[in-house]
C-alpha cells in the first residue's frame, strides 16, 4: 500500500502593477489556487503579459495561521425567546 504525501498548500497569484510611480497590488481572481494550477496561470499570465515593465506576477502562499478563527456563539448569549421590540 503507498501513501501519497498530497500537498494541501494553497497560493494566490499576486498581480503588482505600477501606476504613475505607485504599485497596486491584486489577488488574482479572488481565488487560491493548488501549486500546479497557480504556476500553470502565473506562467499563462506571464506569456500573454505585453507590459511587463509595469505588470508582473507573483505565487504567494495562503497562510492560514493568519486568520482568526470565527466567534462561538455561547449559551449564554442564545436567548430562548424573542423579546418584544420596545417600540
């Protein structure tokens, strides 16, 4: 039986474009992408790239340590009932 070590690693593509002497910084899509699908867009992006002066690509790991998990909703704060609206 083999075992595949699968990577679960997750990237974005960063779009950085200069603009009248500032950068702008984008993810592309919106989206994270799996290390083979994101070096496969990068490298589209790159080739169909006609400004590269100015526009250029980058992969930048998801790092998920960053994020703080969501609020629990405790007992406490559950109210069985509605209360009626003071108005």
């Amino acid at each position: 039986m083999s075992t595949e070590n699968k990577d679960t690693r997750k990237f974005f593509i960063i779009e950085k474009e200069e603009f009248l002497g500032s950068f702008r910084y984008s993810i592309h899509k919106s989206k994270q992408y799996d290390l083979t699908t994101a070096v496969k867009i990068m490298l589209a992006l790159d080739t169909l790239n006609e400004d590269r002066e100015k526009v250029s690509h980058y992969l930048q790991e998801v790092d998920l340590n960053m994020v703080e998990p969501p609020l629990r909703l405790t007992d406490e704060v559950k109210e069985e009932e509605q209360s009626e609206m003071p108005f």
